[in-house]
C-alpha cells in the first residue's frame, strides 16, 4: 500500500490535535515531520512514541517553519495540512503557495474531523481574535454554571511547552498541581484564573483522553479556546468573543471567520471603551456572516487590586498579555488603562532595558510600544522577563497578566496588579441563552 507522505505545520497545539484524531494508527497515512511556529524553542523536538503510536517507534521530528520548502523535498512529502491559529488568511495562503510550489498539496481539516464527542453536554467559547475576551467569558459562563449546580469541567486548549509525554493528560485542580507541572507563565495565565474561582482545568495534548477523564468528573464540559482556534469538543452552545477594537479581523484571520459563520452565541465585547464606529461594524459582520447567532453586548471594565491612587504621578510600567500583544496585535491592555485613568505621570518605555528572549520579542513585533509583554513560555523567558523588569527605572510595575506575576517571578520594585471581568450590558444575558438551552438548572422567565 502506497501511504500519502504528510507534513503537518502547527505550533505545538491544534498539530498535535489533528494528528491523533485523524493520522494516528491509519497506514494509508505517513506523518513525517511537524512544522513549528509562533511558540519559541518547540523546534527540535521529538513528537513521543508514546503518543505517536506503535505506526512511528521512533516518534515523529519537529522541525522549524522556515525550512518548510527543504523538508517538502527530504521528506517527498505529498500533502503539507495547516494547524495553527490567529493568522491572516493571506498568511495561509502564503503557507499554501510555499507548499505547492514545492510539490505537494495544502490542506485544511475541517473543524467536523477534528472535533470530539462528548457524552456531557459542552459550552465552547472561542473568539475570532486572541485578546478579545475569552478568558472573562469563559470564567463567567464557569460561574453560572456552578451557581445551578453543576460539576463543570474546563478543557483548555493545549500549551504544550514541557515534557510532551509527561503532559499527554494534565489535571490542575490547586495552585500545587500547577508548581508540580513546572508550568510556565503562558500555562498559568490561563489555568491559574480558573483555578482561583473553583475550577476543575483539564489540559494537555491527548484530548480524547482527557475528555473521557473529564467526563468522569463533570456534568457540564467547558472548552477553554486558545488564539482563534475552533473547538476540539463539539459544543451544544458554541459562544464567539468578538472584538470591537479590532473591527474588521472577525473576517480577515483564520480560523476566526470559520468561529464566527459557526457561532450560537457572538458576545460583543468591550463595548465600554470602544467606538460606536467599531461595534456597529462588528454587529453589522455577524448579521451577515452568522446563522442568527444571538448577540450579547459586554463590557470589560479593568479593577485594580489595591488602591489605584498608588498610580498618580508615578512612572509606570504596564506588563501585559504576551500573546495578546504579540500575534494579537493589540497594543494596550488592562495595565495600560489603569496607568491612563489614574493619572500616572508617564508610562515607561521597556524597549532599551529588554534582554534575551524579550528584547528579541520587541524585535519581532515592533508595533508593541511602550509596554512589556509578559512572555513566558519556560524558565528562559521568565528569567529574561524578571531581568528586564529589574533594568527599568520606574516607580511602579502594574501587572495586567491574567496571573499575578508576583507568585512566579521576584520583582524589586512595588506593584498592584490589574484584571478584567465581564460585565453583560443589557438582554439577552448569557445566563438567559444557557437557560434557553437547558443548561441551568431552572430556565428563567
């Protein structure tokens, strides 16, 4: 049997997703070489055997995007599959020309292949951006759930920057399971959240595995997106972040339009601090774009932890979100605005203090500013990040990370951290679309 010759380019997620789901185990299939982009230092890794199965005793190589051209060629690759997030469609199509210009075919899997099915009923929330706001949403739709009585689950999309054997199926249910894990700052911005109001977070690369596990503990699953990712669980409720800010993205970046043309429910987020111009141009998309999706209107104000009069007349430094600074391509956050609201005297610019990791960040994004994204995704980079906070001059760090940096790094100077929460503007809620879905315990009037 001829076997079709596959090279799947990812970034250490949706890659290894698709291949357990749809390669794993098939002999008509030969994966032989995973790209990686996007995620520092996940090149030059081995996909495990352990996960890879008995078809590839020797695992399967990671290699870097770059060399996409070359490795079309050693490997007589036959078919390149895209698999990763939160990139312009012309990028894709960059990717795709590369690909066939080399000799092989491009394919996208579609989001039916690679979901799972759950025995539990699932509420995915995704976004059509990274930075829109699903974090918030997704805690508070974990609220209301819990408020009914349910066991909820939540299953984050994979960040898989570790021991990838060791990582196949990952439980974190106390701020212990996260330093047992060694997870690094990317991981537990998005578990440590969860776990603080009493979620169960379930995370790791083995997705069918962990959503049997999942299962056993739970009533209600919630999927956790990561970027603008579409579901791994297939969702009886399918909720979409979108962001007003970034008008026009809901239809230019991948798979992001593919959420939106899908979405149940579109929370327009934001609506607080962005233009009229923008939000009826983003309820203007999905009126056109949607299969009637209800819309729910948000806000997300910032609070800080502390007394705010702390800023004032200060020199500040804002850490924000690294991703969402990065590929998200926003340039503010939560710390941003605090500086801003609260009468800071200046907000000091990182770029000529940034070392290592960091300062190879401003160079690769160079639209980022005067602010410092906190990346993190091993020791190395925490380590960058803790020095280059050190070389700053400023009077005050205000930490607009998901986590609360103190608890990971030692930072020598005072601090208040800053955090959003989703506030509903109006009806329909999300708590009355639930309910209208069966998914709260008593359905409202």
């Amino acid at each position: 049997m001829t076997r079709t010759r596959v090279l799947i380019a990812g970034a250490a997620g949706r890659d290894f997703h698709n291949f357990n789901l749809v390669y794993r185990g098939r002999e008509e299939y030969e994966v032989v070489v995973f790209t990686a982009t996007q995620i520092p230092n996940i090149d030059g890794r081995v996909y495990p055997p352990e996960l890879a199965g008995e078809l590839y005793p020797a695992g399967i190589p990671i290699a870097p995007e770059s060399e996409l051209e070359e490795l079309i060629d050693k490997h007589d690759v036959d078919e390149v599959v895209f698999a990763y997030s939160d990139v312009t469609h012309e990028h894709v199509m960059h990717i795709a020309s590369r690909a066939l210009a080399a000799g092989a075919a491009f394919r996208l899997l579609s989001p039916r292949e690679t979901m799972l099915t759950s025995e539990k009923p699932v509420v995915a929330v995704c976004a059509v951006r990274t930075g829109s706001g699903k974090s918030q949403t997704t805690r508070h739709i974990a609220g209301l759930l819990r408020e009914s009585g349910k066991r909820v689950a939540v299953l984050r999309h994979p960040m898989p920057y570790g021991d990838l054997a060791a990582q196949a199926v990952q439980r974190f249910e106390r701020y212990e399971d996260l330093d047992a894990a060694d997870a690094t700052i990317e991981e537990r911005e998005e578990y440590e959240p969860h776990i603080a109001e009493g979620n169960l977070v379930f995370a790791g690369i083995d997705y069918a595995a962990i959503l049997d596990r999942a299962e056993q503990e739970a009533d209600v699953i919630l999927w956790d997106g990561g970027n603008n990712d579409t579901p791994f669980i297939k969702p009886n409720v399918h909720v979409v972040v979108v962001d007003p800010h970034r008008a026009g993205h809901e239809l230019r970046y991948h798979p992001g339009e593919t959420n939106l043309r899908m979405a149940d429910v579109c929370v327009v987020n934001k609506i607080d601090s962005a233009t009229q111009e923008g939000i009826d141009a983003v309820l203007h998309s999905i009126h056109e774009n949607t299969r009637d999706a209800t819309v729910v209107l948000a806000a997300s104000p910032f609070h800080v932890e502390g007394d705010p009069e702390q800023i004032r007349g200060k020199r500040v430094l804002a850490v924000e979100d690294g991703p969402t600074l990065t590929h998200g391509e926003m340039t503010y956050g939560a710390a941003v605005l605090a500086a801003k609201q609260y009468g800071a005297a200046e907000l000091v610019d990182p770029r000529n203090c940034a070392v290592g990791s960091i300062a190879k960040t401003f160079e690769d994004y160079p639209n980022v500013g005067r602010l410092l994204p906190a990346m993190g995704y091993g020791r190395g980079q925490m380590e960058d990040l803790r020095e280059t906070i050190h070389r700053c001059a400023v009077d005050l760090v205000l930490i607009g990370t998901p986590v609360d940096l103190r608890r990971l790094i030692e930072l020598d100077k005072p601090a208040l951290r800053v955090t959003y929460k989703l506030q509903e503007v109006g009806e329909p809620t999300l708590e009355h679309v639930l309910a209208e879905k069966g998914l709260l315990q008593t359905a409202l009037v």
